[in-house]
C-alpha cells in the first residue's frame, strides 16, 4: 500500500468519523427543513450532507493530521512532480494520482447541488478550495505548497464533475426507455 493511501485510511478512527458526522447531520438537518419547505430538491440536501462529511476528511488528510513544520515549505517549479515520476518515482506518482482522486467526489456532489448547467461555478469552487487549502498548508507550515497539487486537485474536480454530466445523461436515457421518474 502507498504512503498517501495508508495516512488516508490511518485518519479514518470511530472518533474522526464521528467528528465529521456531526457537521454533516446538522447540514442535514437544515437542509431537510428546506426541501420539506419546498425550496430544496432530496439529492441537493443528501449531496449537500455527504459533501459536509468529505469536506470533514478533507481537512483532516490535509491539514489537521498535519504537524507543524518550523518553516514554510513549498515548490514553486511547475509539474517538477512530473519530473520526479519520469525518473522513477513511484510514491510521486501515487501521490499525483491520490491528489486527483481526493476530489473526484468535490467535483461529483458540488455538481449535484448546482443549478447552474454550466458547472463553471462547481470547476471554480474546486479552484479555489485547493488554493485555500495550499495557502493554508504554507501559513500553518503544514504541508507543501505546491502548484502541481492544484493543479491535480482542479483535474480531480473536473473529472468529478463530468462523471456527474455522465450519470444524469445515463439516468435520462433509463427514464425515457422506460418511461420511468427517476429523478
């Protein structure tokens, strides 16, 4: 197993779990209250919820779990990680592939809460959330800032949001072949 991997499922402990549950039901909670309310559709307030709970782990994989450095570390040279994977280095390239996959699922339910069609507003929100995140990591002094890692991360959120398009178009054609309300 590579390193990114076991750290990610080393933060997964009853506690943290519990720790990010509880954002996640108080979401749901008011969530609820708006779709009985009429002003919010069921998968918006379930995406909504999951989304709470991923944003919980998220932070924990990524800065919270983090011990503080006594500088700043950062690498400002773009796709050095690249670099690194082309002369061999395989934990480079687990950590580039784990760096898309963590936001594959931002991408996914960010997709699902949006009204916009476009989803321009969901690939900018990704954006800016790795930022967010990096310039966090350089500030604390945990975590490497990296342009390569936003960079992944952006990807990830894209490749998200388009498995979301995919899934609404496959739901669309069940619901017309077999004449049946899905969503």
């Amino acid at each position: 197993m590579d390193v990114y991997l076991g750290k990610a499922l080393s933060l997964v402990t009853l506690d943290a779990v519990i720790v990010w549950m509880i954002p996640a039901l108080i979401c749901f909670s008011i969530s609820y209250l708006r779709f009985r309310k009429g002003k919010m559709r069921l998968r918006s307030c379930l995406a909504l919820s999951i989304l709470v709970f991923y944003l919980g782990f998220v932070a924990s994989l990524t800065l919270i779990s983090r011990t503080a450095s006594p500088n700043a570390m950062m690498e400002l040279e773009l796709f050095w990680s690249y670099r690194l994977i082309h002369s061999g280095n395989r934990n480079m390239f687990f950590e580039v592939f784990w760096n898309v996959v963590l936001f594959i699922p931002y991408g996914f339910l960010a997709s699902i809460i949006s009204k916009s069609k476009t989803k321009w507003t969901v690939l900018m929100s990704g954006a800016l959330l790795t930022v967010a995140i990096e310039l966090t990591q350089l500030f604390t002094h945990r975590g490497l800032f990296e342009y390569d890692d936003i960079i992944h991360n952006t990807l990830g959120t894209v490749i998200g949001i388009a498995l979301c398009l995919i899934t609404y178009k496959i739901i669309i054609r069940l619901e017309r072949k077999y004449n049946i309300q899905l969503t």
